[in-house]
C-alpha cells in the first residue's frame, strides 16, 4: 500500500515547526528519522494531512552541561553508538542504541522519533527512564519539561500534545556506574519481547548506592520496580542479593499474555534477564572488563 495523499513542509526554523503544528494539531504528523512513521503512512494506520519534516532543524546537538548530557531530538541511534562524548558520559545508551533495528535503521531512525513513537519494547524509551532522563516539550506558546517516567502514558502514548515538538533530553551522567542492557527477541534485530536496563552505583564500601531497573515488553510502557531497587541498595552486591532483587522484581510484573508470548513466560524471562542485568552491572562499576 501507499500513504494517502498528504501535504509536505520541511520548515528551517523551530518557530516555523511550532507555527505548523499550532495551526494544524493533530492534522498534522512530525517526520524524523521515518522508520516508525514511514510504514504507519503505507499502512494508512497514521492518515495526517500534513506532514513536517523536522530534519532541517538544528535538532542534533550534543553537549555536556552541569552533570547532564543533553541530546537534540534528531540525534540519530548510530551517533548513540559511535559519539565517543556520550559514550563516555553514558555508556547505557550506545548498548541501548546498537540493540535496536539493523544498520539501516539505525542510521536514520532517531532519538526523539523513538521516545515520541513509544513503543513498550523499545529501547531507547527503557533507557531514558532508567536514567530519569528530563524531555523537553516545545510549542508556540512556550516549553516544559517532562520526567522520562511521566512521559510514557501507555501503548504508542505519551504526554506530547498535538501541538507540542520534543526537541532535547537531558541526560543525568551518574559517574562511576555499572550499566548493562539485556534482552531476548527471536531474531536479532527484532523488537524484545523483554529487556531490562540496570544502572549500579557502588559507595567506596563497595556497597550498592544506586540501583536502576527498567523493562521494556512488560506493559503498556517502559516499567521500573523500585521494590527491587531498594533490595539492592545498602548492601554487598552479593549474588544472593542480586538474584533476591531479581526474583522481587520477577514477582511485581504483570505483563500480559500476546500472539507470540504468554504473560507467564515474560515475568519468567523478565526476572533471569535482570539477574543477568544486574551481574554485568555491577562488574562494570567494580571495573572488570
Ligand atoms: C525494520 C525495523 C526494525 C526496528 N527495530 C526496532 C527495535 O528493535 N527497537 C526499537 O526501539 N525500534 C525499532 N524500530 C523503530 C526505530 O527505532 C525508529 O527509528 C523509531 O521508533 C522512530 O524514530 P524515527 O526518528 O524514525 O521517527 P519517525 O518514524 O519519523 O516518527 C515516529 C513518531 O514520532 C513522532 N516524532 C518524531 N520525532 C518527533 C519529535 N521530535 N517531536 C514530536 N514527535 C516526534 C512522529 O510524528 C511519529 O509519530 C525498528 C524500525 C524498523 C523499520
């Protein structure tokens, strides 16, 4: 199939942007990287009027300022992997970012796209609530910020209003931190049907400062379960410990049974990947290679 016929602008400056989409709202639909986009149009699943290319925006930019890294909307997956400044700052987003697609896709596809597009098995939205990432949400009339965990409403839904334009994520850089991403899909390339990201902090005790776990495949979006974050904090990061996290974490997730999965068999996926997780996190953050 082929998309119905739709208007096209490819505004050069963000005011113009927000002027479209505050004229138009929901007629209109943002093209980034195309890669969800794109086939939702084939499909006539998205049937907007007016399509605005934001690609001629200077929406790429990647700095550091004040313990956070900030990343344009258009910042693509494969700088994710490659830029050697996010890699150093947060290395969980170049293992989120290499999980996802094939080449292809991932040299177009782009940061913003993917959290906008908000699919609960994606990556990249696991990863920025793993990070308690900050979104920033522009319109004409102004801009706010928004937690990455408030961002994500449910399936393919997020707190962006017709008229609004995600333009940059804050990154917080946790120095010092384990990090690891694990996740089964039954080709590679495929979306997960679970992944889990951690994020261990270690205090001079070698005890656990800081724990993060994030999944994505679990529900209606990415899911945290701070009952087993805290299990985690305070103490030796011990295997017990870790597969005592792992298992609470196991218990707490409810998700739902679908064409390729039972429910059942998530959570059992889900609790092993984590204790996976969890183990190469924190070798990371004790240095080991
Ligand atoms: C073969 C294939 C395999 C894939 N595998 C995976 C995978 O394993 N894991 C994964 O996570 N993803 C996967 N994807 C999706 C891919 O990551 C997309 O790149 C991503 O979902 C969307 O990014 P994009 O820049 O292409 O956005 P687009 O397709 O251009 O846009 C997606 C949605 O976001 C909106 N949007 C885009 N940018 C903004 C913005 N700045 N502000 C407001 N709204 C915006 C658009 O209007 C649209 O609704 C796959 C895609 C393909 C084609």
């Amino acid at each position: 199939m082929s998309a119905h016929p739709l208007e096209y602008a490819a505004p050069e400056t963000l005011e113009d942007a927000l002027a479209l989409l505050a004229t138009h709202g929901p007629e209109a639909k943002v093209l980034a990287g195309g890669q969800s986009l794109v086939p939702l149009l084939n499909y006539r699943l998205a049937r907007p009027r007016l399509i605005v290319d934001i690609n001629g925006l200077p929406l790429a930019s990647v700095h550091a300022d004040d313990g956070r890294l900030r990343l344009g909307a258009l910042t693509r997956h494969h700088e994710l992997e490659e830029s050697p400044e996010i890699t150093r700052r947060c290395p969980l987003l170049g293992e989120a970012a290499r999980l996802v697609g094939n080449v292809r896709v991932r040299s177009l596809g782009t940061l913003g796209g993917s959290l906008a597009h908000a699919d609960p098995a994606a990556e990249l939205p696991m990863a920025m609530v793993a990070l308690d990432a900050h979104l920033t949400l522009a319109s004409s009339s102004g801009h706010r910020t928004v937690p990455a965990r408030e961002f994500f409403r449910g399936y393919l839904t997020t707190a962006l209003a017709p008229d609004e334009l995600l333009t940059e994520i804050a990154v917080p850089v946790v120095p010092g931190a384990g990090w690891a991403i694990e996740e089964f899909s039954r080709r590679p390339g495929d979306f997960a049907i679970v992944g889990v990201a951690a994020l261990v902090s270690l205090d001079r005790h070698g005890h656990v400062e800081d724990a993060r776990l994030a999944f994505a495949g679990v529900g209606d979006r990415p899911v945290r379960v701070p009952a087993a974050e805290d299990a985690l904090r305070g103490g030796e990061p011990a295997d017990a410990r870790l597969a005592r996290a792992a298992e609470i974490a196991r218990d707490a997730l409810e998700p739902a049974s679908d064409a390729f999965v039972s429910g059942a068999y998530r959570r059992l996926l889900a609790g092993v990947l984590c204790r996976r997780a969890l183990g190469r996190a924190v070798a990371r953050a004790l240095g080991v290679p």
